[in-house]
C-alpha cells in the first residue's frame, strides 16, 4: 500500500474497474476506512481493529464489503442514507424505477434475497454477495463536518451529482484530496445513472475540488497519485464527454430516433454490455437526463417519447 503521512491507498482489484474502488485506510487512534470496494482479500489484516467506516455513498463498488467490519460504525452523507436503508430504496435511487418500473425492482429484490443467482449471464447483477451490505448503516455525516481520527483530522467536501449524497475528502494536513468517483483517468468520463443524479451539480461540484488546497489527488478507480495541475487538466477533459454524448443524442434525434432507439444505441455504454439488466437501468437514465437537460436548455421539445431539436 502507498502512504502518505500514516494515510493508506488500499488499490481496488482489476485495477480498480467497477465492481471494484479504492479505500482510504487511516492509521490512527480511530482506524478508519473510506470506502470499502477494494477487493475482500484486502482488508484481512486488519478488519477487527476498524472502528470506522465512512461510505463516499451508497453505490455498491463503495460499500460493498462493509459487512466484513463488524465492530466498526458504518456512516454515510445524510442525502444517501435512504438508499441504504433496504434493497428496495436502493433499487429505485440507483435508477431501477426510472427505468424499469416497480415491478422490475419487486422481482429483483424478491431474486436477490435468494442465495443462489437464477440468473448466472447477468453476474453481478443477481449476486446476492455484492448487495450484503445493504441496510447496515449506523449514521449520517454532513456537508463541511470535520472529521477526527485522533491526530489525523480531514474535512467532508459534499460533491453532489454522481449522486445526492456524494462526498470527497480533504486532509489539510497531507494535501490531500481523496476524489472519490472522479476519475478522471477513465476515458468513460462522468457517471449520472442514478435517479438521484444531477448532471449540473456534477459540473458544479467539480470546481469545489480544484478550489481545494491540495497538492495531491487520488480518486476511487484509476490508480495513480495526480498533482493538481495534472488533476486539474485530467478533469476537463473528463467533464467534456458529458457535451461529446449530448451532440451524440442530438445527431440521433436529427435522424428520428426515439427514446428507446437512443437508449439500444449504446451512448454511454458499449452495446455489448446493455444485455446486462443494470448496466441497460444506467445507460437508460443516463439518456434520460440528458434529454431533461436539453428540454431545459430549450435545445430540444418532444412529448416524452420522440423529440426534436429546436433550431
């Protein structure tokens, strides 16, 4: 593990791809982890002695192994904590009703509950061991807290938009500014599949991380330390794929694509991946807001199903 000043870097399996995230591992008199989706091996040695666990939000990469701490105290931004609550609030705020309906969200909680996965093509999606977590949550934090691991003392940055509740991490003492799902190495570019996304905040928010004092960035999926100027340029670049996906929906809407026509296309996910039922869930929202943020905009008027582009 890479440290910096008794702060540990645990790096996520595969690279840190989804399903998997980097955890912050804070050696101090509270021993804390931020983010728990590094991989179920990497937190052996040291599970017992956690007395704190702080979630970024609830999206299962990040939370994914809280089960394992079992004497820490689990807490999350006060926004998400509804959707930590049970499968069902988190099958909607994750965007399953927006997408699917209720009743898709009904059958998934009633399968997911089961040990055994019916549903072995769609991996992750039916595998009752990436959704253990849910439900075990003990408390809130708020934007601006500050939080106190004895000597190390670090600050909540509230960076909503991924999702309501997502939040960054600033140590003043180190530099540091822990990203979270900001990553800004990934040519994927920004994640809003969630119901409870917000595209504009997630352009907002991201000045708030280069408004920091912090000389260090990580982020919870590209493996790499960034100083701020290469941070700084690496995000830019980042929030353009959000304008290079809008021209892309507005090239299809000029050719008469309708709204399902857009979400089989394969925008922000590669097709090959739209068979899984989730991935078809974000890609499905993701298009969606798009298509409510250029209604606002005045860019596009339709009636639900099939738009066109206001000249």
């Amino acid at each position: 593990m890479e440290a910096i000043n008794k702060i540990y870097i645990i790096w996520g399996d595969k690279c840190g791809r989804f399903p998997f995230s980097n955890s912050l591992y804070i050696d101090d008199k509270i021993k804390t982890i931020i983010d728990t989706g590094a991989g179920y091996h990497k937190y052996s040695k040291f599970n017992r002695e956690i007395g704190l666990i702080i979630n970024s939000h609830y999206h299962l990469d990040h939370i994914r192994y809280n089960y394992l701490f079992s004497n820490a105290e689990i807490v999350i931004h006060e926004s998400d904590i509804s959707a930590m609550q049970d499968l069902n609030k988190f099958a909607k705020t994750y965007g399953g009703e927006l997408a699917f309906g209720s009743q898709w969200i009904d059958k998934w909680e009633k399968e997911i509950s089961s040990q055994a996965n019916k549903h072995p093509s769609q991996g992750f999606v039916y595998e009752s061991e990436y959704f253990k977590s849910i439900g075990k949550v003990h408390n809130t934090y708020s934007s601006g807290d500050k939080v106190s691991c004895g000597n190390i003392i670090f600050e909540i940055v509230h960076t909503p938009g991924h999702s309501a509740g997502h939040c960054s991490f600033f140590f003043p003492e180190q530099n540091l500014c822990f990203a979270t799902d900001y990553n800004v190495g990934s040519s994927f570019g920004p994640w809003y599949g969630g119901e409870d996304s917000d595209l504009g905040l997630l352009i907002q928010s991201a000045k708030k991380l280069i408004d920091l004092d912090a000389k260090y960035y990580i982020n919870s999926h590209d493996q790499q330390i960034y100083y701020k100027k290469d941070f700084s340029t690496k995000l830019e670049e980042f929030l353009q794929v959000i304008e290079v996906r809008e021209n892309q929906i507005l090239e299809l809407i000029e050719k008469g694509y309708s709204v399902k026509e857009l979400c089989n296309e394969g925008i922000i996910y590669s097709k090959k991946y739209l068979y899984l039922e989730w991935v078809k869930i974000w890609e499905t929202v993701m298009i969606i807001k798009h298509i409510n943020s250029l209604e606002k905009k005045g860019i596009l008027k339709g009636n639900g199903f099939r738009f066109e582009v206001q000249n």
